[in-house]
C-alpha cells in the first residue's frame, strides 16, 4: 500500500503517542546479529551517476570493515532502497525502519527529498545520515535543531568556493557575466551567492543574462542561443545532472565556450562524461569532496579508485566520500559510544551524543560533524585540463585548490546572506 507523506507522518505521530517509553520507531538495539543499516540510493535517472558512486563506496566499506569484524563485533548488512520522488522515498523509508527494522540509515542526494524526509526522520527518532540533499529551502533551514538527522554541507559551498577563485584568477579580465542554471532551490542560491561575492569583493559587473532550464531538461539549445547573443565574458553554471555534459556538447557546437570564461561548482559529478571533445581547458571545475586523480591521495583514497575502476568501468564522483564519510564516522561513534559503557552496546543517544565533534578520515579529506549535525569536509577544485590519460578533463595539477568547508559554509545559526557579507574569505 502506497502512503502520502500526510498519512505517513500521522502513523508515526499515532504510533508514538500509543508507545509507553520513547523511541519507539527505533529497533531495540541488540548485541548480537547482524548491523543493519538502511540505504536510499537513486540508481536511475538524472541522479544516477551519484547514487552508484555513493552505493558502491557504501559496499567497499562494508567489506573492509566487516573483514575487520564490522563496527563494535557486530557485522554489518546492508538494505538498500531507491530514492525516488519524496512521496515514494519516505514509504521506503519507513520501510527501513519500522520493517527491516535498520539501525541507522544513510543516503539521500536531492535536496528535495531531503527537505521532505527530514521531518519524518525526526518523527521516528530513527538515526540518519545523509550524503547531500540538506533540509534546507533555499539556504533557508526549516528543520531547526534536529535531533536524529544528520546533513552533509551547506549545498552552497561549491559555489562560495569556485566564486573565490573566479575572483582569485580572474580579476580584471570579465565583466559580462552570464548564468544557466537548474531552476530549483539549489540552481537559484548558487548564482545568486556568485553575485552577492562579486559585490563583496567589489568586482565591476554586469549579468547580461540569466537562463533558468528546468531539472532535467536535454534540450538546451534555446539556452544556447540566448548565451551565445548576450556575448558573456564569463557563464557561471552550477548544473549537475545529466544535462550538463548535453549542455556542453550544444555550448561547444555554437562556439559559446570558445574564449569564455567558465564556472562550473558542481561538474564534477559528471565528470567523466565531461569529454575532451567538446569540454575546454581552463575552466573552474569543482569535484568538490572528492577528486579521483587528486595528486595528494592518500593511499586509501588511491585504493578505493583502483577498486572501483576495476568494478565499474568508471571513475567515482563526490557522492563516494559523503557516502564512505557517513558510515566511517557512524562506526567510529558506535565504537566510541560503545568503549564508554565498557564495551556494551549503545543507545541512539549514546551514539548520537559521539559524532558531535567527531573527526575522520574520508576518501577526500578530513571530515567532521558540527554540534548542529552539519558535516565539515574537504573540497577540491581547480582548473581543466586536456593533459591525461583519459579522454575527458581532469584537473591541472599545478591548479589545484583546497579548502575547508569551515571556511566555506555558513556557522550554527548564523543568515546565509548576511554571512557572505562579514565572512573572513581566504583567497
């Protein structure tokens, strides 16, 4: 039986007030048997390319945690559903939890979907951890305080970073400004945080267009054309999915890249699709928490892309190091939670209560979790460049940037915008 959101929430709020201690919605946790830790995961349209980095990063994990007798003697086994639309993906959580009765769940790339979820989650009182989508609309935070819920990163911080190094590299030499970017939320905030730090830094400019495809949207030619007559200097472009390699190969075919500057905080979520065809050099391109060729990999970082080059054919994006961060750091707080009560197992609380200020190492970098259960992690972006051994773009190794989201995102409680106006920026 398929449940709206409505109906979902009020079978949680009515199962818990019928409930004599709280908690409810959350397994008992056992000290025997298997970990169960629920996925959601998209492995099909515009997101897929995320959701299979993400997924097989999950896996790769597992198996070397487990052959290292999983987290606190328990091993693991995963339970993996699709997310989907909002509707759809809250059933299957609930699934996770009240059926399958999983211990923590982790997963969740649209902000969409994350903003619809969030408020169930904190309903179950079911620990989850999410890879991307945030519970924010807009940069606006309508899940004040969670409790259970884990956030990956302010979405914005790809674009905070890639407008510091147009401003960095480029100063003086682009005035046009133009921007194509997804209609939602996400797409909306990341040109308008290129703007707000354009004003900041009091660079001279003009937006001479701003073209708005809907999500999903493969033919882009009208966009083109509208780019190619307004005559940029330079495109800010924060699309992600599938339509950004689309968008490039029209851009090139109408000469639009030729001699523009471009932004692109987010296309390292496609980026071997990025091909050298019709992709240029010298772009900023963000791969953000995880670059796959990083030239400073540690060996765990070069370990897990051998694998995966090996298992997929393919080479990981970002979604990789939020999904190996969420599990990594959700073991080390068990363990530690765990090794604070002499070794038995620990509550949601106790669990809970050990990723506040826990630091790990990801695949990309160091990672940590704020008070406000918002992730810090490492991003790495830079300038591309034909001068490799595949045939899409890679980074310039001598162009490659790193910072610190604690530097890129927004502190507890503080206004986005009015953050951008005051934060001490290292550029």
């Amino acid at each position: 039986m398929r449940l709206s959101r409505r109906r979902v929430l009020k079978s949680l709020a009515a199962t818990g007030a019928a409930a004599a201690s709280p908690g409810v919605f959350m397994p008992a946790l056992a000290q025997t048997g298997p970990l169960k830790i629920g996925i959601l995961a998209p492995r099909t349209g515009i997101a897929a390319s995320a959701g299979i980095s993400g997924l097989a990063a999950t896996e790769w994990a597992v198996e070397k945690f487990n052959a290292g007798g999983g987290i606190a003697g328990r091993k693991i086994q995963l339970v993996v559903e699709e997310e989907t639309s909002p509707k759809d993906t809250i059933e299957r959580f609930q699934k996770l939890v009240q059926q399958e009765k999983v211990e923590c769940v982790m997963g969740i790339v649209s902000t969409g979907v994350g903003l619809a979820l969030g408020p169930v989650v904190e309903e179950a009182r079911a620990l989850t951890i999410y890879w991307d989508g945030t519970t924010q609309d807009g940069v606006d935070e309508k899940l004040l305080n969670p409790k259970y819920l884990f956030r990956s990163t302010d979405n914005e911080c790809e674009a905070v970073m890639s407008s510091l190094l147009a401003i960095k590299h480029w100063k003086g030499q682009f005035k046009r400004i133009a921007g194509i970017n997804p209609d939602y939320s996400y797409g909306r905030n990341n040109m308008a945080a290129f703007i707000a730090l354009l004003k900041r830094f009091d660079i001279e400019h003009e937006v001479v267009t701003e073209q708005w495809p809907k999500v999903g949207t493969m033919e882009l030619t009208s966009h083109v054309a509208a780019l190619k007559a307004a005559n940029p200097d330079l495109i800010f472009s924060s699309l992600l999915f599938a339509d950004l390699p689309v968008f490039m190969k029209q851009a090139h075919a109408a000469d639009l890249t030729k001699g523009t500057k471009l932004v692109f905080p987010a296309a390292g979520w496609q980026h071997t699709l990025m091909k050298k065809d019709f992709t240029p050099e010298g772009m900023i391109f963000g791969h953000n928490t995880l670059y796959f060729d990083n030239p400073q990999a540690t060996p765990m970082q070069k370990e897990f892309v051998a694998w995966y080059a090996e298992k997929q054919k393919d080479y990981p994006n970002w979604e990789a190091d939020r999904a190996y961060f969420a599990i990594a750091s959700y073991k080390e707080a068990v363990e530690k939670a765990s090794k604070a009560k002499s070794g038995q197992w620990p509550g949601v609380d106790d669990v809970i209560g050990a990723m506040h200020g826990l630091s790990v190492e990801s695949l990309g970098g160091k990672g940590g979790w704020r008070k406000d259960n918002i992730a810090d992690q490492t991003f790495v972006q830079g300038f591309s460049t034909h001068n490799n051994k595949y045939d899409f773009v890679t980074l310039d190794p001598a162009k490659i940037e790193t910072m610190y989201s604690a530097d890129l995102q927004k502190p507890p409680g503080a206004k986005f915008w009015d953050w951008l106006k005051t934060a001490q920026f290292k550029i």
